[in-house]
C-alpha cells in the first residue's frame, strides 16, 4: 500500500479514470455491434459519422490504440461498401 499521501489521491483518481475510460470503451463496443448487425445501407451511412467520432475520441484519449482505431474504422468503411 502507498505511504505518501500524492499516491493515495493518484490512486484515488485513476480508478475514476479506469471506471470511465471502461464506460466509453463499452459504449463504443455496443455502436459497433449495433453498426454490424444492420443490413439498411442508409441506416449504416447515418450511424458511421457518430461511431467513427466515438472511436476517435477513445483512441485520442488513448483508451483504445490508434491503430486499432484505424483498423475498427477501415472494417467499418468496408461494411458500407458491401450493402
């Protein structure tokens, strides 16, 4: 356990940030999953501006890697090109 009480507070505010960070990473998971089961090309074209911002935030935020961003949005891309 921590002796100092700076590592006590960062303690403290990282689980906050790892319960957040959790919840973004969730709620993308669950768009992308969303975005995946439509078979509706203009329903998919007006879901993809929102989840490809969620992702991006995630991956600016550095919850998800860039690369994976990168990745989630080209098989995204290539969903609507195959409706």
């Amino acid at each position: 356990m921590a002796n100092h009480k700076s590592s006590l507070k960062r303690i403290r505010a990282n689980e906050k940030k790892r319960i957040a960070n959790r919840y973004y990473a969730v709620t993308m998971r669950h768009m992308l999953r969303d975005f995946r089961a439509l078979t509706d090309k203009t329903q998919a074209e007006t879901m993809l501006p929102k989840l490809v911002s969620a992702i991006d935030r995630l991956a600016k935020r550095t919850v998800i890697h860039k690369n994976k961003a990168a990745n989630l949005k080209s098989s995204c891309m290539k969903k609507i090109a195959t409706l």
